[in-house]
C-alpha cells in the first residue's frame, strides 16, 4: 500500500506555537501539501505561513478545539489518501519519509503507521504483552503516540459507523481511544524503526505561558484518564484506576495549601477539579485562562 508526496497530506494542529511551527514544517518535504489548523486564530500565523511556503494552508478555528477535534477538523479538509498527524514541537529527520514511503510499499495493510522517537528512554510507543520486535523492520505495536502518527484514511473511511478522533477528549488518550478502537476493528498499527522523528515534549505552548499550560494539562490529564477508563471499562473499574490519584491529588492539594505554595496547590487543585468533573460526567470544558 504505497504512500507517496501526492497521496499524502500532513495535519499540525496549533496553539500559540508560533516559536516552533516553522522549524515543523522545514522538516517536512515540500512536495507534501501541510494543512495547520490553528486553536489560536491567529490571523498573524496564517498570513505568516502561507505566504512562506507555497504547500501551507492555515485553517483557523474560531475557538480552542483541542486536539481531537483540530484533528478531525484537518482529516475533513484533505482529500488524500493518507494524513500524518504531527504536533508543532514535532521535527522530522532528514530520511523520514523516505523511509516510511519505503516501509508502506512491504506492509499489506495498516491502519496507522508511525515513525519512532529518537530518543530511545521515551519510545513513542506501547508494545502488546511478551512481544519481541526486529529494529530494523516494522513491527506491529498496541498504540501510538498521537504527536506522530500517520493514518490511513482510505481504509479507515470504509469502517462502518467509525469516527476518527472521540472529540469529548480536549487534551491526552485520544490518541490511545483511537488506537484502541482500530485494534478492536482488527486494523494493524505499525511502528517504522528507519524513520525517526524528534519530539521536543511539551514545547508546542509558547513557554511564557507555563503555568497556565501546567494547569491545563493537569485538569485534563485526570479528566481524560477516568473518561477514557469509564468508556471502555465502565465506570466502577474507572473509579478504581483512578482513586490512588484522587486520595494522592487531596493530600498533597491541602498539604501545598498549608505550606502556602501557590503553584503546586493549584496543580493538585487542578487535578480533583478534573477529575471530579470527570466523574460526575461532565464535559472536558477546561480552557486555559490567556
């Protein structure tokens, strides 16, 4: 199943990533049409990087869409027969593509394929139970990060009933609620070990806003774990995954309270909130506050 430069389209969802877009996209091949969905509306971007780079289209949204849904919002504007999913902190190495053009000409068939991280203490990936792997071929693997992952929308359009992204996920596992979901439908997940990608991690927030993007993934982290738990598990084995993180999250909120450290009490602050919010079905509403 052949992916080339004509087939494929590449979707980078941003916020307020102005900092590391580019160097993003200089990764990227510029035979290979980019279209960034920008969480941001950021007019500023979008006439930035479209009048750089001629294979560039910003689509800007008119609020904060998260990653699910930005994603699913690029996969309906490309009209190829396969997306690659990138996050802006996200930079390709030089025979990144080569290598995963080559990789999809030996595999029959694939739901997502992805390239590997370069930084082996962080594989970007999760490994089904007793399984061994060749490191220089693909190999087929549980799930796949979301910051890199490449799908194949040819396939994955004739599934019956299948959505791509569950966009009650704002931020975190909607990656792994795809995957799981696709294994279930006995699609294939491979990993491309010749095609490595560098991945910054958690650079694709300008830095200045740190602290609002520490409570926003804290919140969301929590949320996204018990809702994904309750989805596939139901709610009693969700509440159960989670509770050591409940009991921990109070303990450490009062504790950072009385010692009057403003930081970490709103981090832990933020984690009941999430996931009180979470279990008692609530959407993922959470929005940083700039």
């Amino acid at each position: 199943m052949s992916i080339t430069r004509q087939n494929l389209s590449v979707i980078i969802v941003s916020y307020r990533s102005d900092h590391v877009i580019e160097n993003c996209i200089n990764s990227i091949d510029s035979e290979i049409e980019i279209i960034v969905i920008d969480n941001s509306n950021n007019h500023e971007l979008k006439k930035k990087v479209e009048s750089k780079y001629q294979n560039v289209r910003c689509i800007l949204s008119k609020e904060n869409l998260g990653m699910g849904a930005g994603n699913n919002l690029g996969i309906k504007n490309v009209n190829k027969d396969f997306a690659f999913i990138l996050n802006p902190d996200v930079t390709l190495e030089r025979n990144s593509m080569k290598e995963i053009f080559a990789a999809s000409n030996e595999i029959d068939d694939f739901g997502i394929i992805a390239p590997i991280s370069n930084k082996d203490e962080y594989p970007n990936y999760v490994l089904k139970k007793g399984q061994n792997f060749d490191t220089e071929k693909p190999f087929k693997v549980k799930s796949v990060d979301g910051y890199a992952m490449l799908l194949n929308l040819k396939q994955l359009k004739k599934i019956n009933d299948f959505n791509f992204f569950d966009e009650n996920f704002f931020l975190y596992l909607e990656n792994e609620d795809l995957c799981k979901r696709l294994i279930e439908k006995n699609k294939d997940i491979y990993i491309i070990p010749k095609s490595k990608i560098n991945h910054l991690g958690g650079k694709a927030v300008d830095p200045k806003y740190k602290n609002e993007i520490e409570y926003l993934r804290n919140w969301h982290w929590m949320w996204s774990k018990f809702y994904f738990n309750k989805k596939h598990y139901g709610y009693s084995i969700a509440l159960f995954k989670v509770l050591k993180n409940l009991i921990s999250a109070k303990i450490k909120f009062f504790y950072y309270l009385i010692t009057f450290n403003t930081f970490k009490r709103k981090i832990y602050q933020m984690r009941l909130l999430g996931l009180i919010n979470s279990m008692i079905g609530k959407n993922s509403y959470y929005r940083p506050s700039f």
